[in-house]
C-alpha cells in the first residue's frame, strides 16, 4: 500500500513538472513573438513614413 501512494505522489509531481515546463516555454513562446510583432510593425512604420 505505501509503494502504491508513493508512486502516486511521484505521478504527480511528474505532471506538475510537464505542466510548469509546458508554461514556461508557452510564456517565452508569446514573449518572443510580441517582440518579433513589435520590430515588424516598427519597419513597417518606417515605410509608411
């Protein structure tokens, strides 16, 4: 029985670590592209003007 739970406890940990990794790299994902977003529309600015 105490094996059973701790594998459990393990189960969860590993899926928290899986959910804050999946996170943290969505997080850097949209960072990176707001600042791809932002130096288009500067050059794009440049043209107009």
């Amino acid at each position: 029985m105490a094996s059973e739970g701790g594998s459990r406890v393990g189960i969860r940990l590993f899926y928290g670590l899986i959910i804050s990794w999946l996170g943290w790299t969505y997080t850097v994902d949209v960072a990176t592209n707001q600042a791809r977003g932002v130096d288009v529309m500067e050059k794009l600015d440049d043209r107009v003007v």
